[in-house]
C-alpha cells in the first residue's frame, strides 16, 4: 500500500525535527485490541514498525493549543474592550 498524504506530512515532520534520526535501538512490544490495530491499519495503510513510528510521531506532535487557549481563561482584565 501506498502511504496516504496524511501519513507522508507526519513522518516527513518528525524527522525534519530530529524525531527519527539515529539508530532504532529500543524495542517495543506489547499486546493491543485487534479491532484497534485492524482499524489502524485500514486507515493508515501501514503496518509492523511503520505503523508504530507513524502511531508515536502522531502523540509526540500533536497540537495542543486547545489546552494552551483553556488554560488562558481570565487572563484578560475585564476593563479590556474585545469588541464584541
């Protein structure tokens, strides 16, 4: 299967920040719900380490500025006039 675009700009991200460089030294296993790696790979097309690399770049990047917004809440003064 080709890689989706989706895919391509998560990877492509990670390792032009310096995620993916270097040797790939440190195992990883686990046990995880079938229905959750079956629809994973459906999605992504990937599958084996690809899919895990793609999987932790898609955590180590996401974007929190939902969080970084909330956690704002009141810092404006109530004398500031927002125009609305």
């Amino acid at each position: 299967m080709t890689e989706n675009l989706r895919v391509k700009a998560v990877l492509t991200t990670a390792a032009s920040i310096g995620l993916t460089t270097g040797r790939k030294g440190k195992p990883l296993s686990g046990r995880v719900h079938e229905t959750l790696l079956e629809a994973a790979v459906t999605k992504s097309g990937l599958r084996g380490a690809r899919l895990i690399d793609y999987a932790l770049a898609k955590v180590a990047l996401e974007d929190d500025f939902a969080e970084r917004l909330l956690a704002r809440e009141g810092s404006i003064g109530p004398d500031v006039d927002l125009g609305i």
